[in-house]
C-alpha cells in the first residue's frame, strides 16, 4: 500500500445488490455523532439526478459518517436533492443559477449536519452558481471554510473550452483573496469535480493542455494543497472512469489550506458500483484546530 504522511486512502468500496440498493431511499439517518476537533467532509458529483435517484443519493449520503457534504452538478433548480438531504437532517445551502443570463446550468450544494453554516458569496463574472461557499461555526467556538466547485467540462463544439477556460481564469484569479473572504479561525477546504486531473497523472490523457495542469497548479500557488496527494504520495486512484476506453480519472478533488490539517483522504467508490452517480465520493478528514495560514 502506498505511503503517505497521513492515513491512506479508503479502498473501493464493495459491490452492493440491487436489493440493497432499492433499500437505499428508505434508510434512515439516525443521530449523527459529530467527531470533536474533526470535520468529515464528502465530495460527491450528483450527475443531474433525477428526484428518485435525488432520494436515494440523500439516504446514501446520511448513512455515512460524514459532516459535510459537497454535491456538483445538482440538477437546474436543485430542489429535489435540497428537499431529501433536509429530510435527512442536512442543513442546505444550494447555490442559484436564476439571474445568470443563460439556460438553466447545474449548481453546487453544500450539506451540513453539525454546527452553523452561514453562506458566504463569491462572486466572479462567469457562471458564479457553479460555486458555493460557507463559513462554518462549531460548537467548539472554531470555524472552517467550506467552499465546493463544479469546473465545466470541455462543451459542445461551438463552445469548446470556452466556458471552461472563463471558469477557471475566475476561480484562479479569486483564489489569493479566497480565505480572506471566508474569515474563519480554522482550515479552508475546497471540493468539488474540476474536471482537471494533477501533473503526471496515471494514465497520462494527452487531451489535457498546458493551462488545465496550470489550473491544477493555481491552488497550491495560493496555499491550498491537495489533500490526496499530501495523504497519499504515490498511490493512483480514480474518481471517473471513460464510458468507451474505461480509462480512469481522477477530476474530483479536495485542496485544503493549511494541508497539513487534512488527516486522511481517499475515494470511496460504492456510488458508482451501487448506480448513484458515475463518480465515486471523496472523503476527507479536517482537524480544525490547525488555523489557516
């Protein structure tokens, strides 16, 4: 097993059967145990779900152990996966794409069930709804950032890149003043699927130009580094996987700042053998006491 400064990387998850997976949407949450001088924290890309399958990635997502949960690409509107993560005891905060000056666009959600989550706005000129932020209060007086980011992928042709590249320049150049914004006592965490894989990714896809790995880069350059690598040095897992070649990717990420607060981090890929989504989860755990730097 690879060797990393922190805990390794959960291994996929195993298969589950249809049965079970049908039982998915009438599990029930329980009491959520919050981890004292811990965050948990899950990255999950919904790929625009239907409100069934919203139902069912809700119930998965509340039987796990995690405190908070970043879900990209939530269907226009978001008000299903909205409703069934409250019914779960999830506090939401989902982002709005109505006022963008286009069709309806996927949206970033964030879920938390411990402490108070007061939104926070980010604001940059091209497709703002695709970034939710949050200032996290805990009952131990610290607070953390929480921001999640759905990058586009490359778009149709008359569009190739366009809105990737607007997005990323966006976020790049937002960034530097990222954790001011935020003003907490503790770490920032940023998750979400980037569609952008790190320098010297297994298996190299050429399809990936020099300003993609530059935007990879823009994080560590304002003090966010990448938790699965920090806890993971030389270990290849993947979050996607091609449809035809079946090649792996690894798109979604979580860049913490400081990184040393991240304790361990990993892919978890039970939605994917279990239908939820066609990516797997991202898991990480925060120590809150370390403060940004």
């Amino acid at each position: 097993m690879s060797k990393g400064r922190c805990s390794s990387t959960k291994p996929s998850g195993k298969p589950m059967t249809s049965s079970d997976a049908r039982q998915l949407s009438f599990l029930g949450a329980g009491e959520h145990q919050a981890q004292p001088g811990r965050v948990r924290l899950m990255t999950l890309n919904a790929q625009h779900a239907s409100p069934a399958r919203s139902y069912k990635q809700a119930a998965w997502l509340a039987g796990q152990d995690a405190d908070v949960a970043v879900l990209t690409e939530v269907a226009a509107g978001g008000a299903a996966l909205t409703q069934a993560l409250s019914e779960h005891g999830f506090a939401v905060h989902c982002t709005d794409d109505r006022g963008a000056g286009r069709g309806a666009d996927y949206l970033t959600l964030i879920a938390t069930r411990i402490g108070q989550a007061e939104p926070v706005e980010i604001r940059w000129p091209h497709l703002p709804h695709r970034c939710a932020a949050v200032r996290l209060h805990l009952d131990d007086g610290f607070s953390v950032g929480v921001v999640g980011l759905y990058v586009p992928s490359r778009g149709p042709n008359a569009r190739r890149n366009v809105d990737k590249r607007l997005f990323q320049d966006a976020v790049t150049a937002q960034l530097p003043a990222l954790a001011g914004a935020l003003a907490v006592t503790g770490p920032v965490a940023i998750a979400g699927d980037l569609n952008v894989v790190e320098p010297g990714h297994q298996p190299h896809h050429a399809v990936f130009g020099r300003w993609e790995y530059d935007f990879y880069r823009a994080f560590a350059a304002a003090g966010y580094g990448d938790a699965f690598r920090h806890c993971n040095l030389d270990l290849a897992d993947h979050s996607w996987y091609g449809r035809r070649s079946g090649q792996g990717y690894r798109f979604d990420h979580i860049f913490c700042r400081p990184v040393e607060a991240a304790l361990d981090c990993g892919y978890d890929h039970e939605p994917r053998t279990i239908g939820l989504s066609d990516h797997a989860a991202m898991t990480a755990t925060i120590a809150v006491t370390s403060s940004a730097s």
